[in-house]
C-alpha cells in the first residue's frame, strides 16, 4: 500500500514557491508578463518583455522579478518591481511595475504571497517606497493592493512613448 493513501496531505500540492527567477524561468516568465499586458491591451513584443527579464536579472539596481513556482516546477504567478531614484520619496524607491497570476491560480493567495514578498526584498533593498498603478475598473486589485498597505494616489498618472 502506499503510504501516501494513509496520508492524504502528502499527495496534495503545496502552495507555490515563491522566489527571486533563476534563468531557466524567463520563457515562462515572458509568457505570463505577455499574457498579462495582453489582458490590458498594451501592445509590446515578446521579445522586449523578454530584454527587459534579462536585463533585470544580468543587474540587481535595475529591480528584480519573482515567480511563483509550483512543486512540479510550473511557474503560475510573476511580480517584476523595478528600481528607480526620485526626490517624492528621497531616494532609491521602486515601482511594481507587474504582478500576473494565472487564471486557474488566482484566489489562492499567491498575489498576496506576491506581495508581500515584493515589499519584504525591497525593504532590505533599502527603497524607502513602492508606487505602482491598477486599471481604474480593476476594483478587486484595488482592494488587493490596499489589503497590503498600498494607499490610493490624488494624482492622475500620464505617460508619453518616446523614440523606438
């Protein structure tokens, strides 16, 4: 007999792993960024989402990126906090610039998880804050967000594409 039929807990998942991406994640962390922009509908090839990983990743002040890993090794969920230099929060500080959970994953805490762990890495970073921005209809990350001591901005964020 099998000793995991006495034992129902060993056969079930665990909760995803979260950790810092390894190389060997970045096809899977491109899919779920560009799944997500996608779902925004903003239009950026695989490829600059791709040089943007790679970047991050070949040097630490740029920002870092977590993902979600199951036990079978599938990546189901990403956060990619960027690092900037701005006097509103006078110094290093970061912008949380994606957060993505797979579908099938999403209301199992692995955003929260996300979290978390994004403020706990950027906190021993030394960033004095984190901004970041959700879609005005997106009420349930609003509510995310705010559940983790994100507060709502008076201002209106505008963006101008520049060159390439």
């Amino acid at each position: 007999m099998n000793s995991s039929s006495n034992a129902p807990w060993l056969t079930q998942n665990p909760e995803p792993l979260i950790t810092t991406i390894r190389p060997d994640q970045i096809d899977a962390a491109v899919e779920l960024f560009g799944a997500q922009l996608k779902e925004h509908h903003i239009e950026i090839g695989l490829r600059q989402i791709r040089g943007v990983i790679e970047q991050v990743i070949a040097d630490e002040r740029r920002g870092f990126i977590l993902v979600a890993t199951t036990a079978a090794g599938e990546v189901v969920g990403a956060a990619f906090a960027s690092a900037f230099l701005g006097m509103e929060h006078g110094g290093q500080s970061g912008w949380l610039e994606e957060l993505y959970v797979l579908p099938p994953w999403r209301g199992k805490q692995i955003g929260s998880k996300l979290i978390s762990e994004v403020v706990r890495l950027a906190t021993t970073r030394g960033w004095r804050a984190l901004d970041l921005e959700v879609e005005a209809d997106h009420a349930q990350a609003a509510s995310l967000y705010q559940r983790h001591g994100f507060l709502p901005h008076s201002r209106t964020r505008f963006y101008r594409k520049l060159g390439l």
